[in-house]
C-alpha cells in the first residue's frame, strides 16, 4: 500500500518543535508491512491542502499530523473538506464531550473550541482520550485511506494504537509476514553491500512472497 506521511505545523520548520511523528508512525506502520514511500512537512495554512493534493494523487493510504486545534491556523480539516468537495457536518456529542471534559477540570470551555465538533461529511471520528481535537478518518475520491491526526505527541500517540492500527488491520488485504532483520558487522561499504546482497538472495530463496 503506497503511504505517505504528512506532517503540519510551522513550528515544526522553525525548529521549535521536535518531529517526532514520522518516527512512532513509521515503526508502527513497518509492524503491519507497511512501508513510507514519502514524508513532508509543510507549514501551517494553504501549503497543508497542497501537500494533500499531491499525496493522494500517489498514494493509497495519507496520514496527515496538526492542524486539528482551535486557533485560526489549524485548518487541516477545512482543507481536507475542500479538497475532497465535501460540507462539514457538526457533531454535538463531540462538541459534548469536549465541554465535560472542560468541566472535569473546572474550566469553561472557551467558543473557539467549538470548531473542533465540525467534520468533512462522511468523516469517521476517532475519539481523542488526551486532548480535546479528534481524529478523523476519511475516504477519498478514489478510494485512498485519509487520516487526520492531532498534533501533540501525548494525543497522537495514544489515538494511533486505539484508533488507527485497528483500522488499518482491518483495512490491510491480508496478515504481513513476520518482518525480519539482518546485523551486518563488516565495516566497509562494499562488504556489507555485497554480504546484504547475498542475505536477501538466501531470504528469496526461502520465502518467495
């Protein structure tokens, strides 16, 4: 399944920010089979919707980081909603449990916060334990599988075990096989290179899938 990684956020650019999304999700994904083709960070606003453009021209499965919040640059969801042609829909139990979780913490849930309960049409909610802006789960007009995640590690993390590896069990067409790793311990190039090589022709040889 051809799958690319799109991570938002101009602090991300800035250096600010630690990108640690690409490396959790990448493993994870390798755990299932499979494999990133193409991974880009792109800064808050226009740039994320060009980024989705292009991904899903390529690929089969998009996975998209940010953008998720309540500020006015978060707008990962609008941009997804404008590239597939779809209205956004609200969701008053998101919007509810969103507001209880203000309330557990003795808090008034600000309006702007609000904007979080609305989604493209058709979206799957993936509920979001940690924070307070869901993930989103999305087909394409062509078929692709489309993500939409938060941000923080501590809300992405969490999601991506609960949410999206289930989905992606469910999507994948059948069980990978068990992955397998070589040590090579020749310090030159062209030795570990050609011993590599011959690793992988013995591999073929034993399981030709």
């Amino acid at each position: 399944m051809k799958t690319e990684i799109i991570n938002t956020g101009t602090e991300l650019l800035l250096g600010q920010t630690l990108n640690t999304h690409l490396q959790h999700i990448a493993l994870r994904l390798a755990d299932i089979g499979v494999c990133v083709q193409r991974q880009v960070t792109v800064p808050d606003g226009l740039a994320i919707r060009e980024a989705m453009n292009e991904s899903l021209a390529r690929a089969e499965l998009v996975l998209v980081t940010g953008g998720l919040g309540p500020t006015s640059d978060d707008v990962t969801r609008d941009m997804a909603a404008n590239l597939l042609g779809r209205k956004k829909v609200f969701h008053g139990s998101v919007l509810e449990k969103i507001r209880e979780r203000f309330l557990r913490r003795g808090l008034v849930m600000p309006e702007q916060v609000a904007v979080q309960a609305w989604a493209p049409e058709g979206a799957e909610i993936l509920p979001n334990d940690c924070g307070t802006a869901p993930g989103l789960y999305l087909i394409g007009r062509e078929g692709q599988h489309i993500f939409l995640l938060p941000g923080p590690p501590s809300e992405l993390n969490p999601m991506f075990e609960q949410s999206v590896m289930p989905l992606l069990r469910s999507i994948l067409p059948e069980p990978p096989p068990e992955p397998l790793f070589f040590r090579l311990r020749n310090k030159n190039p062209t030795s570990r290179a050609r011993q590599a090589s011959l690793q992988c022709h013995c591999l073929a040889q034993l399981r030709p899938w």
